[in-house]
C-alpha cells in the first residue's frame, strides 16, 4: 500500500501545484485514475489472494502530508498567477501609466531596447519584452510597483483560499451521520460486553442482537422512505408536465 500511496501524492502535488499552468490535467488524471480503478479490480478478483481487510480510523499520516501538500499548492498557484499572468501589468499601467485611463502605448511602454553592432560596425536596436528593468528610465518605479502588488497579491489570494478551505473542511463532516450511528452503538455494545458478569452473557447477547435488528430496521426504514419520497416526486413531476402538455 505505501507504493499505491505515494504514487497517488505525487499526481496529486503536481496537479494541484501546477493546475493554472495546463488546465485541462484534471480531466487527464481522471481517465487514467479510472483506467488504473478498473486495472486494479481486476487484478485483486482474478489474479491475487483476496487482501484480509482491518478497519482504520483513517489514512495516518497521509492526511498530513496532504494538508502541507495543499498549502504549498496554494502558494504556488498564487506565484504562478502573480507571475506568469500579465493582468496585474496591465492593471497598474492602465491605471498609473495608460492614457486616459487605457491601455494605448502598453506595448511600446513594456519593450526595452538593446543596442548592438554587427559585422559592418553598424549599431541596430533590438526591441524585447522587459521583465527585468523598466523599458524607460522615467518610468523606473513600475516595477518596484508591480513588484510590491505581486507580493500583496500572493499574501492575499493565499489566505483567502486557506480561509475558503478551512471553512468548508469545518462546515462539512468527513464521516457520515449514518456511520457515526454506528460506531455510537458499537462502542455501547462493547462498553455492555465489558461490564456484563459471565451469567448475563445469553441476556446481554440478546440484548445486542435485539439492538442491532432494531438499528437495522430504521436504517432500512428511512431508506425506503426516502426512496418512496423521490418517486412520488417524480411521478407528481411526470403529470404536471402530462397536464401542461
């Protein structure tokens, strides 16, 4: 299982680290963790010894390592954005550098130039896109600008997902109602076992049973409930649009 782990985390890291850099690894990732499914499927039914199965109240410290795993994607993502994407630049120099509050002149505005002689001792310039040092002397403060509102823009982005996520994590359970039942009446079942004298074992077994046919019965209840519930909806759904018709 460490091998299935670990393989799992690296494809995670770098799908969520560098998801903004090619959008559509998503929907790779999920055809080949479905075509990997079914491999394995039919690898532990037709080809192993059936695995003997133990129960575990979680994954250990995988859950760790996928918190920290999910915050530097966070900030990588931010880096990239910040980074890579040219919305920022075009932000501050519509609003501090553009005429009229446009975007006129941006490209000429963002070009260096670099100076060099041939063969023939004939100086040419050479217009480049400027990442390093602002193309005119005038307007050196630009990027010490965009480089302090790429900074703020990481602080900002980073916490506001954290704080999204941790809402989220906090307003949704990780185990259902239904689960959380029955882990309830398996540990009074067991605390009844234990305090239970060698005489009272018939009634307390009986006690049990009685208990968990009981439990099993409202499960089943709710169920059917629930399923009776959603055909009558459908079927009230069904003559309404007979009707309109």
């Amino acid at each position: 299982m460490y091998q299935e782990y670990i393989n799992n985390i690296i494809q995670l890291g770098f799908l969520t680290m560098f998801v903004t850099a090619l959008p559509i690894a998503p929907l790779i990732c999920l055809g080949i963790n479905n075509w990997q499914l079914r491999q394995d499927a039919t690898r532990y039914v037709k080809r192993v010894r059936r695995p003997i199965g133990f129960r575990s109240e979680g994954i250990g410290t995988w859950m760790n390592i996928l918190e920290v795993l999910s915050r530097i994607a966070i900030l990588v993502n931010a880096a990239l954005i910040a980074f890579t994407f040219d919305f920022l630049p075009n932000l501050i120099f519509e609003r501090f550098y553009g005429e009229d509050d446009t975007m006129t002149g941006y490209v000429d505005f963002m070009l260096g130039t670099f100076n060099f002689t041939d063969s023939s001792n004939t100086t040419q310039s050479c217009r480049h896109w400027s990442y390093m040092q602002p193309a005119r002397e005038t307007h050196a403060t630009f990027w010490q600008t965009l480089m302090l509102t790429r900074m703020l823009f990481i602080f900002f982005f980073q916490n506001i997902v954290w704080a999204i996520v941790s809402s989220i994590d906090i307003a949704s359970s990780s185990t259902p109602k239904s689960v959380k039942e029955r882990m309830v009446l398996e540990e009074r079942i067991s605390q009844e076992w234990l305090s239970s004298d060698s005489s009272d074992d018939d009634t307390a077994t009986a006690t049990v049973r009685q208990e968990t046919t009981t439990h099993r019965r409202s499960t089943k209840t709710a169920r059917d409930r629930n399923q009776r519930s959603r055909k009558d909806a459908a079927e009230k759904g069904i003559a309404e649009v007979e009707v309109e018709i």
